[in-house]
C-alpha cells in the first residue's frame, strides 16, 4: 500500500486509519501473496448509490514494484469482482489518475472489461 498512498509516511497512523475510520464504513483489504510475502494489495467497500445500485468500489489497488507483470493485481480484480457478485452488487467500479505512469494500469483495467463511465470531479478544500 505504501507503493500508491505514499502520503502515509507514519504506519501506526495508517493502520489507525484503516482500522478505526475506514472499517468501520467497511472497507477491507485483499492481498496476493508470493510465499509469505504481500506483493499486491486491493482495498475496497460496497457503495449503495442511486445511479449504479449496489457497487464494490475498489479505493486502492496496488503492486509493488518487484511483484509487477505476474498478473497480481488483476487477480485482485477477479477476486473483487466475484466477490461484489457474491454481496449482490450490480457492478466494480474504480478510480484512477489520468497520468502517464498509469497507463499500464489503464491498460489492466480496459482488459478486464472495464470502461471509461464517467468524469470524476475533485476540489481542493
């Protein structure tokens, strides 16, 4: 997770985070394993929206640069999106930056069937 949300310096701090604020919203965190060790990471939670109906929305998704190109993350995605079946979601969405680093990652994303379905405006408070 460090590899995507590297604003995260303090770990304690994370973890605090992730346990006391985003689970209970619930959020959960998936992970691909090679032997003992995390090499990829998806975070994500169901939305009930009123446009898409119930959603698995992936807030993170994320490899580390030594576990890249070995099908890790889209194994996550497989798993989230037969997981989002399982709870009775109608669709996975997800976010991502529109820069040149993420075009493999866009490249992932438009593979597994997914497509462009909207714009997502953001405001600095």
């Amino acid at each position: 997770m460090r590899v995507l949300r590297t604003h995260h310096e303090d770990e304690d701090e994370f973890v605090r985070r992730v346990d006391e604020e985003q689970r209970p919203q619930g959020y959960r965190i998936v992970g691909a394993f090679e032997g003992e060790r995390a090499v990829a990471v998806a975070g994500f939670r169901i939305l009930r929206t009123l446009f898409s109906g119930d959603v698995l929305y992936v807030d993170d998704l994320s490899t580390h640069p030594d576990g890249r190109r070995r099908g890790h993350a889209g194994a996550l995605l497989d798993w989230c999106a037969e997981e989002g079946r399982r709870l009775g979601c109608d669709e996975i969405h997800l976010d991502s930056a529109v820069i040149p680093e993420r075009q493999d990652a866009h490249r992932l994303y438009f593979n597994k069937r997914m497509r462009i379905a909207s714009f997502h405006f953001a405001r600095r408070l």
